[in-house]
C-alpha cells in the first residue's frame, strides 16, 4: 500500500473539521464521519492511521459541541431526535389489538 502525503494530508484536524462543518444535520454529519474512519482505514496504515483516527474524532467532537451550542443546531438536534423517536413507534389501532386479543383466546 502506498501512503500519498496527500492521503495524509487529507486525514488533518482542520481538514476534517472543515468537511465536517458542511454537514446540516446529525445524520449528515454521522455518514460523514463514518466514510472518513473507513477511508482512513483503507488507505492508511500505523502511525499515520493512528493519528488521523484522532483528527476524526476531535472534529466530530468539535462539530457535535457546535451543534449543541447553536440555536439552529439545537433545533435540528431536536429534530432528529423526534426522527429517529417516531420511526419505530406504531400507531395504536383498537381493531387490532382487539383481534390480537380475540386469537389469544383460543
């Protein structure tokens, strides 16, 4: 595997945190991280790989407090919350639960 300085130069805090402040929501943000650790891993190796593991993770650290802080970010953080909350929530309907009771009696 050959390392490119470009590769290395790529997996930067400030590149990173620069990538990563594109993101409008925390699903973004979350696939973003994702494909930085895995491009990370497939390209880099050792102590390279090491530290740009370290720059992910302080940029997504960064990026998350920045999206804790800011008044838009607390609302799309609320958002997503009430996503991911309604996603797998059923809908209560009494003819079914009433026949889910009926069959449970025989």
């Amino acid at each position: 595997m050959t390392k490119n300085i470009d590769d290395i130069q790529y997996f930067t805090y400030e590149n990173m945190l620069t990538r990563f402040k594109r993101a409008k929501s925390e699903d973004t943000l979350d696939t973003m991280y994702k494909g930085a650790i895995k491009k990370s891993n497939n390209i880099l190796q050792g102590n390279e790989l090491f530290l740009a593991q370290i720059a992910i993770e302080r940029a997504l650290d960064r990026c998350q407090q920045d999206f804790d802080s800011l008044h838009i970010s607390m609302t799309r953080k609320i958002n997503h919350i009430v996503k991911k909350a309604e996603a797998p929530c059923k809908q209560y309907n009494p003819e079914d639960e009433m026949r889910r009771l009926l069959s449970n009696m025989n």
